[in-house]
C-alpha cells in the first residue's frame, strides 16, 4: 500500500481521524454553527420559496463568465452596508477566499506578515512559490510592529483572524493602528467573529469600532454563524478589482451556488433584525462557562486543555457516548490537545451547564 507506513505512524500517535456520520439525537456542541441557524427552518423555507419562483437554481458558471447573479449582487450590497465596506465579493469557501487573498496580494518585493496561529488555509496558501512570508508569535503586537519598521518591502501584508479557531480569543484592537500607521494592508479573517461579536454582531471591526479604510480588508465564511456555505471578501473598490482580476479562486472556480447565496442574505436579515435577542443568549452562554469551567471566552468557541491526545480521544468517546458531540483536536491542528466546546445557541443554557459540569469532573 503507497502510504500504509504512514497511516501506521498516525495512528500510533493518536493522530488518525476518520469521517463520522452525524448522528443527530446527539446534542451538538462541536459544529461552529454559533447561532444555531442550520436549524431555522423560517430561514431555508424562505430561501427555497424564493429559488422555485426564479427560472434557474444554479449559479452555472464562474462569476466572470455569466455566473455573477443579482442573487449575489443584491448580498453583496446588504454585506458592505452592514459591515461599512465600499466593496464585496461572494466566493466559494473561507478556504478558498485565503487561498485568493494571500496568492493575489502578495508579489515579488512584498511581504506578508502572518500570525502563527492563522488558519491552516492561510498557512498553505503563504507556502506557494515566491510568497516571502514571516510568522510573528500570537498577537504579539510588539513583534508585529517591529517587523513591520523593519522591513524595506514593496508592500506590507499582515494576516490576523478576529476569533482564533481553536484558542478562541481575539485579535489584539492595537494591529489596526500598527497596520494603519505602517501603511500596510491588513486582512482579517472573521470566519469565527463574524456574527459573534460587535455591537451589531458583525465581528470584531464592528466590536472595536473601527471605520474600514483602503488597507484593510475583512474576510468572513458563510457555514459557520450565517448557517449556510461559502465566503466573503469586503474591501476597497480598488482591492477588490484588483482580485477579480487576479484571485484564481474567483476567476476560475464556479461562482457561489444560488442556494447558499441567498440563505446567508437571509441569515444576515435575521441576525441584524434579532441582534438584542442574539447578543443576550450569546452572553448568557458565556457566563454559563465561566460558572461552570472557570474559562472567560470572548465568543462562543470554549478550549479546554487536556495535553494528551489519548485521554482526548477518549474523552470525546465518553461524552458521545452520554448524548453530547465536542471536538478532540489534536496535532497538527493545535499545539497541545484540548477538548473543543462550542457553546451553540440552538443548545439550551441547562443543556450546556449539564456538558460542562461532566467535562468538569473528567480533568480534575
């Protein structure tokens, strides 16, 4: 077999992973489903109503070839009002709008400046060829600065996320003033903060109260709070005419389904529409962990360091077992093994309270 030493190797560290079925009588506290939408059925009844009354269903091309909707046009407009952006663009995946952010922007001459604990899309896409990329130590601001003081690039890129995946905390607010101040362009990936945090549940520029100017840009996902599939980038005009015309994953992939594009439009009304209701249960959740757990969380993603990937292997088994779903996560994907928690609003405050009370009594 071409990788059977491999696979070995994986297993012998408690490495290997395996594709699960979702079971759905087990309660979900692993998916970053943060607002519960994936259940709102107002929300996908609303969507397919307005898909079956359209002449097509699918998106059928790229969006430069015939496939850019006024489904998407008319999301794209509603994006760059609530989040104050002059500019956007739907695309396939928060994987894919990493992808054509770091391979689009940064040239020859330029740099790009990258939190080590950035996403694993981001990582991949800084290692393609003649991309000169520097890791600075998470949210290290001090670091970051004096790189950027530095360094004599033609440009200056820097790549932080609002929410940390896995840590769970926020970007430092002090990166927009060293990126504004050192001229370069920040982007920021909203993936997890997005429809989290902020006045307005629009993520940490929202949060931080920051006007958007022509340096910065904001990445988001659809498939985590918005409750559907895919991505956004909003940016200047300037910037996003430059990567409609140079991102790969936007000139040659197909253009972001009609479904998807429409039931995160809806999930963005909903969440503008119930921002009080939101930002009440997403705060009552966070209290529920600090009483519980002992842990203050900034969003909804809950870290719980085991340091042994065996024990978290085998307590996400027994917690399945009782009728609860979290995260094991493991190297690569985190330094040190921890017990992911996602305290989801489709799960109840007694649900959750009941899931951290047994988490609780398995690490002391």
């Amino acid at each position: 077999m071409y990788y059977e030493n491999e696979i070995k190797a994986l297993k012998r560290s408690k490495r290997y992973r395996t594709r699960e079925v979702v079971d759905n009588s087990v309660l979900d506290f692993a998916s970053n489903d943060y607002l519960g939408l994936s259940h709102n059925k107002e929300l996908h009844n609303t969507t397919c109503q307005t898909l079956s009354e359209l002449p097509l269903h699918s998106s059928k091309a790229s969006l430069l070839v015939n496939g850019y909707h006024q489904i998407h046009k008319d999301f794209e407009d509603s994006l760059k009002e609530a989040n104050g952006f002059l500019d956007a663009v739907v695309l396939g995946s928060g994987f894919n709008a990493n992808i054509a952010l770091i391979e689009a922007l940064v040239r020859s001459g330029d740099e790009l400046f990258m939190d080590e604990l950035y996403h694993a899309s981001g990582v991949l896409a800084s290692q393609i060829n003649g991309i000169n990329v520097k890791f600075f130590k998470h949210n290290d601001m001090q670091e970051l600065s004096q790189m950027l003081n530095s360094s004599d690039a033609k440009r200056k890129i820097v790549a932080v996320e609002g929410i940390y995946s896995m840590d769970g905390d926020l970007v430092d607010a002090e990166v927009f003033d060293i990126c504004n101040n050192a001229d370069a362009i920040l982007i920021v990936d909203e993936a997890h903060s997005s429809g989290v945090v902020g006045n307005k549940l629009m993520g940490v520029f929202d949060l931080y109260n920051i006007v958007p100017k022509p340096n910065h840009i904001k990445m988001g996902t659809l498939g985590k709070a918005y409750g559907s599939f895919g991505a956004y980038i909003l940016a200047s005009e300037h910037i996003v005419e430059y990567l409609i015309n140079r991102a790969k994953p936007i000139i040659y992939a197909t253009s972001l389904s009609l479904y998807d594009t429409l039931l995160a439009h809806n999930a963005l009304k909903f969440i503008l529409s119930h921002t009080d209701s939101l930002k009440e249960e997403i705060a009552l959740r966070q209290r529920v962990v600090y009483e519980e757990l002992g842990i203050k969380v900034e969003g909804l993603i809950v870290p719980i360091l085991i340091g042994d990937n065996a024990k978290v292997i085998e307590m996400k088994n027994i917690l399945f077992t009782n009728g609860y779903a979290v995260g094991g996560i493991r190297q690569p994907t985190v330094k040190s093994a921890i017990i992911r928690l996602i305290a989801r609003l489709a799960q109840s405050e007694n649900e959750l309270r009941t899931l951290c009370k047994s988490i609780k009594s398995m690490t002391v």
